[in-house]
C-alpha cells in the first residue's frame, strides 16, 4: 500500500531515538500537531484536540536529525503517510499515524537556526527504507571552519 504525500507541523515530544538498523541508521520520533485558534468573543486562546505523528527518517537524514533536533523544537516534516496498525500488550487493536520522513526543517516561527552543511564526502549514502544496501559513515565531529 503506498502512502501519502504529506507536510507535518508540530513539536517533538521528546529526543530523538537513533539507532543502526542493518547498515544504515533510523531516527525514530514523535511529533504533537496542536492547532488552535482565538476566540473572537473573549481573545483567550482555544486549543484543539491534539494529533501524535510518529516520525521516522533514515540514513544521513537520520544522523542529521539526531544531532539537530531535541524534545520542544518546532519541525516541519515533509514524507510519506502511513497508518500502522497494531496490538497492545493487553490484545487492544491501535493504530497510529507514521510518517516515512524525507525532508526536515526547523520551524522559525518562535527560533533562530544556524545551518551547518555536511562535508561533501563524508555523507553517508541514501538508502531506502527496508533491506539495507549499504554501510554508513558516522556523521563527521563538528568543527568551527566553514563546510566549503
């Protein structure tokens, strides 16, 4: 079943969890979208029920989010969209949300960011979710002189 094309805005609800998954690497994170809207009566804010996206992103993306994000950071997420389903411990059918995570960015709507590229070279090369294909090269350590 294919998934759809969606943007995602929300804020992590906690560290990213990164780890190696055969020869590449995921980044495993939950994402809380919190609409809401002013009250045209009284002013006061008014929040809307909340929806928990579960995020995944892979390769060097994985390795970048991991360096970059932490719980609060406002993202904005661009992949695929997925309805998993799955049963609890105790025999409840669930199900959830998860995005496949192509492209990530930081909301600058409340922040300031600073980019830092990664050093041609030292990338790890993409790999597609599932089987992997290929190893992956630690993200280089961070240094003050300019990527270029």
């Amino acid at each position: 079943m294919q998934g759809i094309r969606a943007t995602v805005v929300g804020n992590l609800t906690a560290d990213p969890v990164v780890k190696p998954v055969g020869a590449t690497t995921v980044a495993n994170f939950d994402v809380a979208v919190n609409d809401g809207y002013r009250d045209k009566n009284t002013g006061a804010w008014v929040d809307k029920e909340t929806t928990y996206v579960r995020a995944a992103a892979w390769a060097q993306l994985a390795e970048n989010v991991g360096d970059t994000l932490s719980k609060g950071d406002e993202v904005v997420l661009t992949g695929t969209l997925s309805l998993e389903q799955y049963e609890t411990k105790e025999g409840d059918k669930r199900s959830a949300l998860v995005l496949t995570v192509t492209e990530v960015g930081v909301s600058l709507r409340w922040s300031v960011a600073e980019v830092k590229k990664v050093k041609k070279g030292t990338r790890s090369p993409f790999v597609t979710p599932g089987p992997a294909s290929a190893a992956v090269t630690p993200a280089p350590a961070s240094s003050d002189a300019p990527p270029f």
